[in-house]
C-alpha cells in the first residue's frame, strides 16, 4: 500500500506530534469480526508501535499500519489537511475512509 501525504498535512501533522515518545501515526481498519468486510471501522490516530507494524517514515515522523489492514484500501492512500476545520481527510481516488479528523 502507497501512502502519501500532502505537504500541508505533513506540516500539520508535525507540529501535533505527542511529547510522550515513540509516538507514530497509525492508520488502521478493522471489520466486526465476520471477515466479511460488512461493516469496517477506520482509524487514524497517534498510537505506539507493535512489532507486526509496517511502518512508513516521513520528515519528522512515522506512519504504521498493520498488514491485516490493507486489504480495506486501496493501493494508494491520500492524506489531506483542510486548516480551516484543522481536520484531515483521508482517501484515495474512489473512496473517503476518513474525514473531519482531528489529532
């Protein structure tokens, strides 16, 4: 899975990052136990890393995400800021997973 983040989101993510470390920013989804996909809840928040994580290092910070996950995204992720909500949005080009989160 391709993430990418938008240099406005990479410049607002920084300067949200946790004092207590080694804080990393995990996107993550889960089902309701089915396997069947019915109903996925999405994540997108600061967290610690575990060692099953993949872990993908921007300026100034990680992005993890675990491997059982990617199966609910699409190949590629984008992460966008809106500063005027001082939310991000993430998505790829068919689908919004998230939106209006706040770190």
């Amino acid at each position: 899975m391709q993430v990418l983040i938008s240099k406005e989101a990479e410049q607002a993510i920084q300067r949200k990052i946790p004092q207590e470390s080694p804080a990393v920013l995990r996107l993550s989804a889960t089902d309701d136990g089915c396997g069947c996909g019915a109903t996925v809840l999405y994540e997108f928040n600061w967290d610690y890393p575990r060692p099953e994580d993949v872990q993908i290092p921007f300026y100034g910070f990680t992005l993890v995400y675990d491997p059982d996950s990617e199966v609910y995204f699409d190949p590629r992720v984008k992460i966008d800021y809106d500063p005027s909500r001082d939310s991000f949005t993430v998505h790829s080009d068919g689908q919004i997973y998230l939106m209006n989160i706040r770190l």
